[in-house]
C-alpha cells in the first residue's frame, strides 16, 4: 500500500504524540522548540530508512536508523555517541518500535514483534528501588 510522506507522518504523530513523554496536559508538544523533535524534523530519512527494511529483526530497523537518520542528525557527535539518545530525550529512538509498527502498518506490512522482550531494544530492567517515606 503505497502512502505519501505527509500521511505517514500524519499517522505517526497521531500514534506517537499521544503516548510521547513531552506532551502537555492538553495535548501539546511540551518540548521548547518542537522543531528540535528528531523524529519529525528527520522524518523523511526515518520514513525512508524504516520502509528499507524487510526484517522482523527490530536491530536491522536501529542498524537503518542509525545509518541514515542518525549520522545526518546534528545531535550525533562524530564518534557516532549521542547525548540525546544517551539521556533518553531522543524521539527517534525512545519510540522506535511504535514508529517501525506505524509505518509498517500503514504501509501495508506487518512487523512480527513476537519474542521482542527488554533484551531486543539492548534495554536493561532494573528492580525498583524501595522508597521509604
């Protein structure tokens, strides 16, 4: 199914925006310039890079994302280390699964996120702290 770049977009926003960690209490984006957002402001190479894979392996989805997105972002440094991936403030990357799902989706294709766990995304859990109060 073929989408233009402005539907895709519009349908990712409606999926990421409402779950997003920056929205408002009336569903504003929160961030001070929400041009700065790299998902949006790079969503023509996410689009492009997401719609180059034909994977259910979701690091073939970051390995794309790192390659044709990220080193185009000026928040990359040039040893390939991001403060903003590295600090979680990153769109992109904190919602990846979301916007590989979404796109995929609306393109006619299905991402198989069976056996998908913490491990997949390289994301450590770790117990809650007690807190005494």
């Amino acid at each position: 199914m073929d989408r233009s770049l402005a539907e895709l977009e519009a349908l990712v926003r409606k999926r990421i925006c409402s779950v997003c960690t920056d929205r408002t209490a009336d569903d504003q984006c929160g961030l001070e310039q929400p041009s700065s957002c790299a998902l949006f402001r790079l969503f023509p190479e996410v689009a492009q890079a997401i719609q180059s894979v034909q994977s259910d392996d979701i690091q073939q989805y970051i390995d794309a994302i790192r390659s044709k997105v990220c080193t185009v972002c000026a928040g990359q440094a040039p040893d390939g280390s991001c403060e903003t991936r590295q600090e979680v403030r990153c769109a992109l990357d904190a919602y990846l699964l979301l916007v590989v799902d979404a796109i995929e989706e609306a393109t006619g294709k299905t991402f198989n996120k069976q056996g998908l766990g913490a491990g997949a995304l390289n994301i450590e859990i770790r117990p809650r702290p007690n807190l005494q109060l």
